[in-house]
C-alpha cells in the first residue's frame, strides 16, 4: 500500500512541506494543492484513493470539497487534518463520511500509523467497488437476454420479413457472443412453433426461419466444442512437456508466423522482444498444443482489439523463478469514450461469454463467444500458470498513452 | 521567571529524527514559514484596516495551525488568543496585538539564523 496516491488540500505552505515529506519518506506519492478548488481539479483529473484535506481554505472550503469529492467517488477515502479542536466542527466533519480526523499539531508518527491504516482501508474499498460493479454487471447481462427474448417473441408478426430476419440474425450472433446463445436456439425453436401452420399433419415452415435455425446450430455446435475442450481441460491431466525457454520463444514465433495472417486486416505489427542467451538453460513444464492456444489467442485478440498501424508488443522474460509472456497493445476507444479495460472488467474478462464488444470479427476468422479467454485461463491454471489483465501507461513516445497488458506466467524449473 | 521557549524542542526533534538527527529539514520548515507569516502579518494588518472579519479570522486560523505545527509555543498561543478575541466580537488592541506577533515573529527568525 506504500505506493498509494495521496491528494494533499493544505493552504498553509508550511504544513503543505511537512506532509509533502513525511508522506513521501514513507513512500507514498503525494500530489498537493493550496486550495480546495485546485485540489477539486486534480480529483477530477485522477481518483485518488486517499485524500487529507485542511477544513480552512481560500476559494473553496474543506467541507465543500469532501462533498463534491464524495460526489465523484464516494469510495474515497478523506482524512481531515485542522486545528479546529471544537467538538462541534469535528461532529459537522465527520457527517459527511470522513474516514478519519487529524488534530493540528499532529504527532508524526501516529500521523504515519494513520495514513497506513487509510490506505489499507482505501484498497479494501476498491476491491468492494470492483465486485459491486461487477455484480451489476452480470445482473445486466442477464437482463440484457431476457430483454432481447421478449422483444423478438413479441416481434414475430413483423410484415417486412427480409428486414426481421436480418436483424434477427445480427442480434443472434451478438447474442451468442454475450453468452446467450443457447436460450436464443431455444427462443428461435419457440419461434418456429408460432411461425408454422399446420396443413394436414404436415408444417409449413419458412425456408428463411429454417435457415437461420441451421446457421445457429452450427454456431452452437462450435460453442459447444470449445466447452467440452474446456471440460476436458480441467477434469484431465494435460501432457506436460520439459522443454526449454528457448523452445518456448520458438513456440511463440511460430504463432506469431500465422498470425502474420491477419496483420494487414488492421494494418498492424508484432513487436517480439529478443530472445536471450539464458533462455536455453532455463527449462519450464508445458503442453505445446495448449500453450500455442493460449499464445495465439492473446496474440490474436491484441490485433482485434487494437488501433489500426499500432504496434502489438510481446515480451518474454524470466523473472524469480518463473516465465513472464505478456502481450501489450494499443487499445480501440469504446463507445463510451473509455480506453483500455475498466477495473471491474480485469476479472469477470476471464469468465464464459463475457465480452467486451458486442462486433464480431469475422475478418479475423474466430468465434468470439467470449469463451476464448476462459480455455487461455483453464489451459494456464493447468501450468500453475496465473493470468491478467492491466492498463498501462506508456511514456515511451512523449505523451503517456494508455495500454493494454494481457500477461502470464508459469514456473521455471 | 524563566522565558518560555521559542519552540517546542520535542517537536524540533521529531522533525529532526525525519531527517536523521540534521537541521536540514527544520531549517526547510521554519524557512518556509517565517516567509508565509510575514504575508500573514500583512494580511492581518490590511483585513484589520478594511474590517473584513470573515478574512481575518480564516488568517488568524490558519496562523496559528501553522505555528502549533511548528511547536511555535508563544507564536500559538498569541495566534490563539487574539482568534477568540475575533470570534468572540471582542475588540483587539490593533497596534499591541500585532506588534507582540511582530516582536515573537523576530525570534522566531532568531531561532532559525541561529540553526544555519
């Protein structure tokens, strides 16, 4: 928690100092401000998970900035530091959801004790506000099914067929994309039954609705493949391999060979960091077949998801007894404005069906059910593997740019 | 009767102990604020002239938050009292008041040339 980023409000330039330097001494990054409207400013240009703020200060007052800062991210964490010692000032303070409340002048090192304390309660809520956010999520999801099967049920009698079906079809494979697939072959099967007349004993069934209803049994019988793979994956021991980095450098060129494939869909390159002369004497355990799957899907999906002429980036390392494969590329905007992957999204990424984007890429030539991250992530667990996903910030061309970092790591021997 | 010290020598100490035992960074503190009280001084001076109260007791305020911090015994406690003078509407002797900070404020620097 050293690292934690600290949002300082202090107008006196002498104590600004001495909490500038007993938080940064103790490792903590400090960002500091004079005032509670330059303060409210930098809150808005970076969340800061902790904030220690004077409740007497020019152009805008303590007070006021813990409510707009509880405005923006009411996880915050907001300790008060004042000379105020009258209890009603504390008591008005603290209403407002201050975790903490510093008396002037403070003993430094129950000051340090304090932030530390902060800071660990800072992270415990962030992890609360991920799973929070993450439970909507799903919740959404779901709703989200459900929502498209009453509105195509409910649409059945549309006049224009042509039109019905085309977006029938496209909110299909969305759909099976965002994990419904299987309800919306069973919607489908319902649609047919209403769509159908009976003409002595015989169905008359709209070649159309037939052709659609073949078209996603294949989907769902490819789906299907990747989850009995999956099962089987987990339920059996997978063929392990003692090979050496080297192997596995080689293993990642090989992918990034046929991948080459697809590199001029987006204009884009693969950027793979040089292999070492110690590769050759470090040996890992590993199932080929598998780990090229895994390789190959975080390969392809940085091309999916990149900017067009940007770079994808791959390093191979080896750090502290294990191997490091980590692949990082330059994000698309999404259609909120975001860059990068969103927090409460860096773990549910890994779970079936759950994607991101609802465009298919078919140029790309794969499935995109959503599914290919949870085999990467089954297939690395079998590895004593471990997986995730970042955003990072690179500063090697001049003006920071956010990145995505897909990485993971398995044992060396 | 003997002088209260200008400063709290346990406070100087902690800020010492920050620094490994050095002056250094109590000589960066009390540099800095001998600075922000002499504008202190002239705020006091201009809101007392302009009967802007609100301003002048925020100053006093923040004055005195800065002096305890420094372990400014005498500097605190004058800050201090003239702040509820102010917030209790009590009427202030404008030249002694200000010229007993001015005179403590002297000190103070004192205090600091002595360091380096």
């Amino acid at each position: 928690m050293a690292d934690t980023e600290i949002l300082v409000a202090e107008d006196d330039p002498t104590i600004r100092m001495l909490l500038t330097e007993v938080l940064t001494s103790a490792g903590y990054k400090v960002t500091s401000c004079e005032n509670g409207l330059e303060a409210l400013q930098k809150f808005k240009e970076k969340l800061f998970p902790v904030a220690i703020i004077d409740i007497e200060m020019p152009m805008m007052s303590g007070g006021e900035l813990i409510e707009n800062i509880f405005l923006i991210a009411e996880e915050t964490i907001v300790i008060v530091a004042s000379a105020h010692s009258d209890l009603s000032t504390v008591i008005d303070v603290m209403k407002k959801g201050v975790y903490d409340y510093i008396v002037k002048p403070m003993n430094i090192q129950e000051f340090i004790i304090k932030i530390k304390r902060a800071c660990e309660a800072a992270g415990l809520r962030k992890l609360k506000t991920i799973r929070d956010k993450e439970k909507v999520l799903r919740l959404e999801n779901l709703i989200s099914w459900y929502k498209y099967k009453e509105k195509s049920i409910g649409s059945i009698d549309t006049k224009d067929k042509s039109k019905f079906h085309k977006s029938l079809f496209d909110s299909l494979k969305t759909n099976f994309s965002q994990g419904a697939g299987f309800g919306t072959l069973v919607t489908l099967a319902e649609m047919i039954s209403y769509a159908t007349k009976n003409d002595s004993n015989q169905y008359l069934i709209d070649a159309e609705i037939i052709d659609l209803f073949l078209t996603n049994i294949k989907v769902t019988e490819k789906a299907l493949g990747i989850f009995a793979e999956i099962d089987w994956i987990i339920s059996n021991p997978l063929k392990m391999e003692r090979k050496s980095l080297l192997d596995f450098y080689d293993l990642v060129c090989e992918v990034e060979l046929e991948a080459q494939k697809y590199i001029t869909i987006k204009n884009q390159r693969i950027v793979q960091s040089d292999s070492k002369p110690s590769f050759k004497n470090l040996y890992l355990e590993y199932n080929s077949d598998y780990m090229k799957k895994v390789v190959k899907e975080l390969m392809m999906n940085a091309m999916k998801f990149s900017e067009s002429n940007s770079s994808i980036v791959c390093i191979l390392e080896s750090k502290d007894g294990r191997m490091y494969f980590s692949v990082i590329n330059k994000p698309l905007t999404d259609v909120k404005g975001n860059v990068g992957i969103l927090e409460e999204y860096q773990n549910i990424i890994f779970e079936p069906f759950f994607r991101l984007w609802n465009y298919m890429f078919d140029e790309f030539e794969t499935l995109d059910y959503g599914l290919g991250l949870t085999l990467a992530e089954k297939i690395l667990l079998k590895h004593e593997g471990r997986v995730n996903v970042t955003n990072l910030l690179d500063h090697s061309d001049g003006q920071p740019e956010t990145k995505v970092e897909f990485a993971f790591s398995i044992p060396t021997q | 009767m003997t002088e209260r010290p200008v400063i709290d020598e346990k406070k100087a100490d902690e800020y010492r102990a920050l620094r490994k035992g050095s002056n250094e960074l109590l000589i960066l503190l009390l540099s800095k604020y001998v600075n922000s009280a002499d504008e202190y001084m002239i705020q006091l001076k201009k809101f007392y002239k302009e009967n802007q109260a609100e301003n002048l007791l925020k100053t006093i305020h923040t004055f005195k938050g800065s002096s305890l911090t420094m372990g400014l015994v005498q500097m605190s406690d004058l800050c201090l009292s003239l702040e509820n003078k102010l917030k209790n509407k009590e009427d202030i002797d404008e030249v002694l008041e200000f010229e007993t900070l001015s005179q403590h404020l002297i000190k103070v620097k004192n205090y600091l040339s002595n360091l380096k």
